[in-house]
C-alpha cells in the first residue's frame, strides 16, 4: 500500500480530491507532525523512517536534499514533485494512477516530477 506525507505546503484541495476519490489513502500532512516547520532534511529523514513517499511542491530544495540521501545511500522511500502552476485535476489524476498502478518498493531512491 503506498503511503504518502505531504510537504507543509502542499496544496490541500489535490489532498481532498485524491482522499474524496480512494477515503483509504494513507495520506500524513507534515503540519500535522512533530516535523511541522522542519527543515527539508529533517522532513525527508521522518519520511524515510515512516516509509512515506513525500509529495511536495518544492522544486529548488527538496529535490536537492532528496538526490543528496540518495548519493549517501541513505533510506529514500521516494519523492513526487508537482509544480505548484500544475492544474489540480491532473495532479489528482496522476497521484490516483500512482495509487491503483505501484507499490511503494517502485519509489525507492526516486525522485518523479508530475504530470506522469
């Protein structure tokens, strides 16, 4: 089953629509952590101890932080970047498809930019 975290700034309405479409997304919002505020590392290092592939809108940093835990081999359950310009229903429909077509082995150490 995947399992996701989304980023602090994450847009709550693609949040809503994937959640209105499959109720038993296991979907954790980073505000409502311990990590809320955290620095990207700390973040990405919460994921990987959860097993949650984090989405984020954060292309200038998180993917950064992301490629360096995977060049140290450290634990990386994956990351799916969605520009925030993105229109909201692809984004719904892509992180579905996601849904019904992988497991959450397929994201290990990988970064994916949406759409698909």
């Amino acid at each position: 089953m995947i399992r996701f975290l989304a980023d602090e700034n994450f847009n709550g309405k693609i949040l809503r629509g994937v959640q209105r479409e499959r109720p038993d997304t296991d979907i954790v919002r980073v505000q409502d952590t311990l990590i809320y505020q955290a620095p990207d590392p700390e973040v990405l290092e919460w994921a990987a101890q959860e097993g949650r592939i984090l989405l984020s809108h954060d292309i200038a940093t998180i993917v950064g932080y992301a490629n360096e835990r995977i060049a140290l081999g450290l634990p990386m359950p994956g990351v799916i970047v969605a520009r925030a310009s993105l229109p909201i229903g692809p984004v719904i429909e892509d992180l579905l498809t996601i849904l019904d077509a992988s497991e959450m082995s397929d994201w290990d150490n990988l970064v994916a930019f949406l759409p698909l």
